[in-house]
C-alpha cells in the first residue's frame, strides 16, 4: 500500500471519528460551562476571604 493511501485512509477515519463524537463533545462542553462557572466563583470568595482574614 503506497503512502498516499494510507494516509488518505487515516485522514477518513480520523474525520469519522470526530464526526461521531462531536455531538457528545459538545453536549459535554456545555454540561461543563456552569461546573466552572461554580468552581471560579468559589475560588474567587476562598481568595477574598483569604485576603480579608490574613
């Protein structure tokens, strides 16, 4: 197999599977957006406090 074939042949299935999973990528990003969001807050207030109370 020459290599213009085989990596032909790796680029399709490498878009195949990011085809396959970007909806899941995206539905994982978006449930990710309010745990970080959540997350900075909380640190923000534990560095106000920290800042306050030194």
């Amino acid at each position: 197999m020459s290599k213009l074939l085989s990596t032909t042949g790796l680029l399709v299935v490498g878009l195949i599977a990011i085809a396959v999973s970007g909806p899941a990528l995206a539905r994982l990003a978006s449930a990710l957006v309010p745990l970080v969001l959540v997350a900075g807050i909380v640190v923000a207030l534990l560095r106000a406090v920290w800042f306050f109370t030194r």
